[in-house]
C-alpha cells in the first residue's frame, strides 16, 4: 500500500515522503479501515507518541495522521460490532501507524459508524477537533444551559465544533480570535466577539466556562474572569496555577466510541459542519505539513 512516512524525529518535514508499505497486520480487537480520507495535526511530528510504541521502542519510520474515515476492510481476531464492508470514522492510537495511507489498523473501540450521508472528507475533519471540543465543554466544564463560554480561537478547528456545541445546549457563546476572525465567529453564531489584538479581553466581563488553545498570558486573563466555580480547560499545556475561585484543567483528547457516535448523529442531521479549508490527494500530503491557516484534509480514495 502507499502511504505517507517520516524518517526520523531529527528529519522532520523534511523527511516525510510517499512510500510503499506492507499491508497492515490487524492485531486482536483491530479493524483494518480502507482509508478514504485522513486528517492529521502539523505538529505531530514532534509528538513523543510519533516515534514510539507502547513499550517505548523506536518504530521510526512512522506514519503520521491520527483521524480516519472509510470503509472496514479486514477485521482482527475476537473484533466484533463492524463488518467488513462498513462505513466507520474515528480517532487512531497515538503510538502506532496513522492514517495518511491506504490502509490502516485500528483498535475497533476508537471507531464508530458513520452514516451512509455523511461525506468521508467531512467524518475526517471531526475525530481531533469534535472529541476535544465535546470533551472539553462536558466531560470536564460541564457546561449547562444559560452559562457562558469564552471560546478562544474560535474559527479554528476545535473553536468552530465548540461554538456549535455550546449553542445547541443553550449557552451564551463568546468568541476570540484575530481581526479577520470575526465573520467566521458571526457565521457560527456567536453572541459576542473580542479581537485579542485590539480589544480588552477583560470587557468581555464574567464566564462560566474559558476554552483555551492558547495558553500564557492570555489564559492568565481569562481564569480571572471565571465566576465562582467556573473552569478552565486547556489544551495548550498544563496551567502553573489556578485561577482564584476556580479552577484550571488540563488534557488530551482520548478516543470515545460514544462521542464520536453522538458527533455522527450531528453530522448526519446538519447540526455539526465542522472545518475544512483544503482537501488534497495523498500525492500532495507531505506539501500539507508546510506552516498555513485553515484546516487541510487529505482524500485517499475515491
């Protein structure tokens, strides 16, 4: 099968390149995905995960891309709930070969079926940045109707699915962003705005809840805006103190067959129509990994 492959930690960009690997072996509980589309995160190559397995043994070259959408082709010893043949999308290990190939093996527990509607470039665009933003939002704010939520960088990725999360259970939504920001936050549905290169964060006034994908100064702002109780979650690294009368929490987004089924059911009805700025062919993968704005798929097959 063709795939995407990185040489080496050192290399970086520059060692990624399209090659031919063997078939992967589906282990016990694996689903073997017939890879249509595939998304992934620039920065992945510097990701400890990247470059070892489960042991903490080298398994370089490596296949990046963590987020899939296809079609079961093989299924491993004692895995049940999928068929061969069966349409799925999800979020693949961190410690074993990714998605930017033809083919890919995958623990059946981090897949969920994807509705026959639903378009494998756009089911691709969503395991990364709807879990994190679902996760973020409930799992560890526990947001509820009537709160408010600073989302920073809200026209990204997990800005944009938190926006339209938050709105569908009733929450007042403010977005940050830059300048050029504010129509896509205006598209989402955003009550209210704040140009982090312009205006005051703090008359933004009281949150309940702060998304942060930025970290430093800005989230030490943010925290002192919480109410009492509120939380902030952080996807950018672990805080160094909390905010005064509340807290901060730091995570990674982990796999959840759930999750990703209530996010299919969104997609599936119109609810959810998460970001996705370019699509290009695994033949031009490795040019995606290049610095840019925006949200790059890449279409596999078909």
């Amino acid at each position: 099968m063709r795939a995407i492959t990185v040489r080496d930690r050192e290399s970086g960009i520059d060692g990624l390149s399209l090659a031919e690997l063997p078939y992967p072996h589906a282990a016990e509980n694996d689903v073997v995905v017939r890879v249509h589309a595939a998304g992934f995160t620039r920065g992945e190559l510097t990701w400890p995960g990247t470059w070892t397995d489960r042991a903490g043994r080298d398994r370089s070259p490596s296949v990046p891309g963590h987020e899939v959408s296809g079609v079961v082709a093989d299924l491993g010893y004692g895995t049940t709930g999928f068929t061969v043949g069966q349409r799925v999308f999800g979020l693949t290990d961190w410690l074993r070969d990714g998605t930017l190939a033809e083919y890919v093996a995958v623990e059946a527990r981090n897949l969920a079926a994807l509705p026959a509607s639903v378009a494998h470039v756009t089911a691709a665009a969503v395991p990364i940045s709807g879990l994190t933003a679902w996760q973020d939002l409930f799992d560890h704010a526990n947001l509820q109707r009537g709160q408010t939520v600073m989302i920073h960088g809200i026209a990204g990725a997990v800005g944009s699915v938190a926006a339209q999360l938050a709105q569908e259970i009733g929450a007042h939504v403010i977005g940050t962003g830059r300048t050029a920001d504010a129509t896509r936050a205006a598209e989402l549905g955003a009550h209210d705005f704040v140009d982090l290169a312009g205006d005051d964060l703090e008359k933004a006034g009281q949150v309940d809840v702060v998304l942060d994908v930025i970290g430093g100064e800005i989230r030490y702002r943010s925290g002192l805006l919480l109410r009492p109780g509120g939380t902030l979650v952080t996807i950018a690294d672990p805080p160094t103190q909390q905010p005064p009368n509340a807290r901060a929490v730091f995570f990674v987004v982990e796999p959840n067959r759930e999750q990703l089924t209530h996010l299919a059911t969104r997609l599936h009805d119109g609810r959810l129509k998460p970001l996705v700025t370019t699509v290009l062919p695994l033949d031009d993968a490795v040019s995606a990994f290049q610095p840019a704005r925006g949200r790059t798929i890449i279409k596999v097959t078909g």
